[in-house]
C-alpha cells in the first residue's frame, strides 16, 4: 500500500540525486542522452586523437638524480594536503569491511589507514612544519560509519581531529534506456550506484576544502589509492620533479609490459580540432589506438624490448594546488563522463541490467588548457606499487597476483631492496613458500621500516649510516618504528624496536640470534584479514624475539655486552639495563 513515509522517502532520495550532481538530474539526464547515444553508435573517444610518448623522467631509487629531488621535495612537503580515495568496501578481497581496516602485512599487524597517517605525521615531522598536513578520505554509504569508528576508537592515530576531512560521495541515478530514463526501483524509490571515484574533484569542491586548505598555506595536494602502501615512498622524490618542472599534474608512474592490465599516460594530439593533452589511456583501449595510428603492431615493447613505451598508470598523482583550485571553480569539479552499458542483443536498443555515467579521478587532465604542464616520473615498481586487490582465487591466475598476499611480500622486499641499495648485505631467499596456490621467496626475510625511520632515500641513508655494518640473514625479522640509528647489528632472527616520539636510538655493536618468527596456516577461526592469506606470522617460541620498548624520551643505546651474550640498553649517563 502507498503511504505518506513512502512518497516523503522518494522525494528525499530525488532531492539528493538532484543537489549532489552538479547542474542536478537534468545535466546529468542530459549527458547522459549524448554518451548512451554515442554508445549505441559505436562511437570511438578516441577517434582522431594519435599517441606520443609524452616528457617525464625516469629514476632509479638511490641514484644522484633521486636524492637531489628528495633535497627539494623535503622543502616542499610542509606544504602538501593528502586526498585518499577510500569508498570502497575488501569483497573483491573476501574481506566484508573497509579495505583501510587490513593490515598490511603479519608482523606487526598496521593497517593501511594507520600507515598512511603515520607516512603524513612522519612528512609533517621531518620537513619541521608547524602546519598540520591535511589528509581528506573520500567514503561513501558502505564506508563511512566503519572509518568514522575506526578513526575514534584509535584518536586518529595521533593526527588532530580536524587535520582529517571525510567527504562523502552519493550515488547517481541509474539509467533504464538509451533515452536516459530513470530506472524505477519499486514504486517509490530510483535506482542509484556509485558514480566512480572522479566525484573526489567534485567534493573536494563542493565542500571548500580545497579552497580551505589553499588559504591556509597548502601548496601541493597528493592523490593515493586505498590499498597500494609503496605509494609514499617516491613522494619525496615527485614533490622535488613537479617543483623543478613547474607540473600542474605529475602522474606517478612504473615501468609497464606490453598487454599489461595498467593504464598507459600518453600525449595525444587531435590535429583537426588542434588540441593536445597528456593523459591516461585505459590498456584495452591503448592497443586498438596505437594499431590504429602509429604501429600496426599495437601494445609492443619499446626501444628496451621489454618495457612498453607508455609508462604505466597506478593512479597516484600529484597535482599544483593554486591552479587545481582555479581548475575546480571553471569546472565544479566535473571530470569528463562515460557510460558502458551492457546491452541485451545486437540491436542496442534495451540493457540487460541499468546503467550509470562513471568518471574516473585520473582523467582530470582532460579538462585542462593545453599550456598547462603534465608529466610524469618513472621509478621502479618495487617502490611504488603493489596493490592489494584480488582474493587468491583470482590472484593465482594472475600476474601479479596483488593479493594481500603479494602485497605484504613487497612490503617487506621494497624494504629489504632499499636496504641492498644502501649497500647493507641483506642474505635473499631462495626459498619459496606457497600460501592458497600462491609462491613467493619474498617473504623473508621480514624487515618493516615505519615511516618515523625515514620517509624516503636520505631518511633511510641517516638511519643506516654505516650500512656495510648491517648484515641480516634470510629468515630474520626486523622492525624499526621511531627515530633510530643502525650503525652495527649482525641479525640471525628477530628484533622488534619501538621508540617513543622523543626519544633517539643507536645501534651500536648489535649481535642478535634467536628463533625469530615464523607463519603457521590459519586456524578455522581467524578473522577474515588472515584467512584471506591463508597464514598468520607468530614467534617460534614465547621468549625468541628481542624485543625492546623505549618508552621515554632522551638518547639510548642498544648494544651486545659479549661477556653474557646479551642485549644491553643503556640511557645516557644512566646505568644500563638488559
């Protein structure tokens, strides 16, 4: 039967469809007319536009070039706000909660929104900022209770309450025909579904926290990915490239094969309508254009015969805040639409299910003016990417599986590998385990460097001053988390060491062994963050890993006293305890 709540709900649910689209649903039922009729037509977007290469630079972690952005991006950091996309629930993963929740890897359990928030404290600290760096999470319906619980139980994880700005995205109506009708959901009610995460532009807008974050100093903003933990890694070193180049958009890319599930960033330019852009061209549309226009043989190798020549997209990008604002306030926002309607037969005239317009946060270059500077940096995808997406289901049959599997592998490996860089002599695994169908020698050894050891190249060189004095072997585990310095440790097993903000720590003449960590299958009860790997990591043993907790502030050492073979931590002009 109708009632009164039932018709109030419709229109409730109409006026909000109505106030949160730009122009409301009749701009929207308007665009949507143009893309569903082009569509049926068969309509290329990308008809008359042909590829090129586009400027960008390319950096090797550790070399000159890296640490001389850094020097710069460590000046630009106190000046950069952080916009996560985070609207997404894990059931891709076989996880039924917000994907921010997992933890990153088993050692020491961090989730990813506590990472990203420690990486931001750790930039705020070390670029000497009284600004607090501001970090805006887009959630939507299914996401924003759960962060919004997850954010208070844990107090923000040691950011201030209003450094953190969630912005909530609605869903837009869904379309029943090629005439762009509305589709009904019962009597009452029209069905909606997310519009993609380009909408962050539009809230970033709509909501003036752009604008705010401008007036208060912010000259950078950097887009990152819910589940990609490698993604900070090279800010430093994007922060200093879009200073020298003066970048309106800097896509932070990796090298990418040829037939690659990526996206490529290319240059394009339409002769007859005179326009150029640098862009991001999804992979199953890179290959019918290059075919098309420059090389009938498509998606190939480039001049290196391995690597494409189009670097690969990984959606994370660091755009100019001034001229982004300006940006914001022509358009609202809008990022260009598209609409890929699943029809029922040849004829193209009825959807097997409705759909929706969709917009993409990477396609922001498209709405710019051609002088407006685009590029990219090309670093290794062991810094910068490795997403964790796929259940081990899908992940087996896929390469890379970006599982949380592989994901936590390279967590510890990108450690590992910025150690090996140093010149630190880290032993590598030989051996492979295989977890739900997926190997990996990855996973040992173990070693976890939180952001407060250092956020990029020159942090981690302070850190380990003396790295031809660091030797660790294939099944060791280390974590450092706080201001430390390793000068000597010789590691056969497992050392946890956790320093209080304000207190210093050195490792001085460090001989550790012991029985270390190591992963068991999960049991029938272990939570959903777990079983998606099919393991846990636990000590061997109750006494075999050293852990030391500095918990007040000042200078301590950690050394090993050879008489009694063990470890000694000793506070300046204190008396020493072990």
């Amino acid at each position: 039967e109708d009632s009164v709540e039932d018709r109030k709900n419709f229109f409730a649910q109409i006026e909000k469809l109505n106030s949160s689209y730009p122009g409301g649903l009749k701009a929207y039922v308007e665009s949507a007319k143009s893309l569903l009729a082009a569509s049926a037509r068969g309509d290329n977007p990308l008809d008359g536009w042909v590829p090129s290469v586009p400027t960008g630079e390319s950096l090797e972690f550790g070399s000159e070039a890296w640490a001389e952005h850094e020097m710069v991006g460590v000046i630009e950091a106190k000046k950069c706000g952080f916009v996560l996309v985070a609207g997404g629930l894990g059931e891709r993963l076989g996880y039924s909660r917000i994907k921010i929740e997992l933890p990153i890897e088993t050692l020491t359990k961090i989730s990813y929104l506590e990472y990203y928030i420690k990486y931001i404290l750790a930039l705020q600290q070390k670029s000497k900022t009284n600004l607090k760096l501001p970090l805006a999470i887009m959630v939507s319906d299914d996401t924003e209770a759960m962060t919004k619980e997850m954010l208070i139980a844990n107090k923000y994880f040691g950011a201030a309450k209003n450094q953190i700005t969630l912005l909530k995205q609605e869903k837009v109506a869904a379309l029943a025909d090629n005439e762009g009708r509305i589709a009904a959901d019962g009597k009452y009610a029209v069905q909606s579904k997310p519009h993609g995460h380009g909408d962050v532009h539009v809230l970033l807008h709509q909501s003036g926290t752009l604008e705010n974050w401008v007036k208060r100093g912010i000259q950078w903003v950097y887009f990152f990915q819910d589940t990609n933990a490698l993604g900070f890694r090279p800010l430093l070193a994007t922060l200093g490239l879009s200073k020298k180049l003066n970048l309106h958009c800097n896509f932070l890319t990796v090298p990418r094969l040829p037939g690659q599930a990526v996206g490529g960033i290319a240059k394009l330019h339409n002769q007859d309508e005179n326009k150029t852009m640098v862009v991001n061209v999804e992979y199953n549309q890179l290959d019918p254009l290059l075919r098309a226009t420059v090389n009938p043989q498509g998606d190939v190798a480039g001049p290196d015969s391995i690597y494409s020549p189009y670097p690969g997209n990984i959606n994370q990008f660091l755009l100019q805040a001034q001229p982004y604002l300006a940006t914001l306030k022509k358009t609202q926002g809008i990022m260009s639409e598209f609409v890929n309607p699943k029809y029922a037969d040849e004829t193209k005239t009825k959807f097997k299910k409705p759909a929706r317009l969709e917009c993409m946060m990477q396609d922001y270059p498209k709405v710019l003016a051609p002088e407006e500077k685009v590029g990219f940096i090309e670093v290794p995808s062991w810094i910068a990417y490795s997403p964790c997406k796929n259940n081990t289901n899908d992940a087996v049959t896929k390469s890379p599986p970006a599982c949380a599997l592989s994901a936590e592998a390279d967590q510890y490996y990108h450690c590992t590998q910025m150690l090996r860089v140093l010149g630190c002599d880290i032993a590598t695994s030989e051996k492979s385990e295989t977890w739900c169908g997926i190997s990996t020698n990855l996973l040992s050894p173990a070693i976890v460097l939180t952001p407060s050891v250092g956020v990029g190249l020159i942090g981690i060189k302070a850190s380990f001053p003396t790295p031809s004095f660091v030797k660790i072997s294939t099944t060791s585990s280390l974590v450092l988390n706080g201001e430390i310095t390793v000068r000597s440790l010789i590691l056969d097993g497992a050392l946890i060491i956790n320093a209080v903000p304000g207190a210093k720590v050195i490792v001085l003449e460090c001989v550790i062994k012991n029985k270390g960590y190591h992963r068991i299958p999960c049991a029938e009860d272990a939570p959903e963050s777990l079983k998606i790997r099919g393991y846990d990591t636990v000590p061997v043993e109750d006494d075999s890993v050293q852990l030391i907790d500095i918990t007040s502030s000042g200078t301590w050492t950690v050394m090993t006293d050879f008489a009694t073979k063990k470890i000694v931590v000793k506070k300046k002009d204190v008396c020493p305890i072990s």
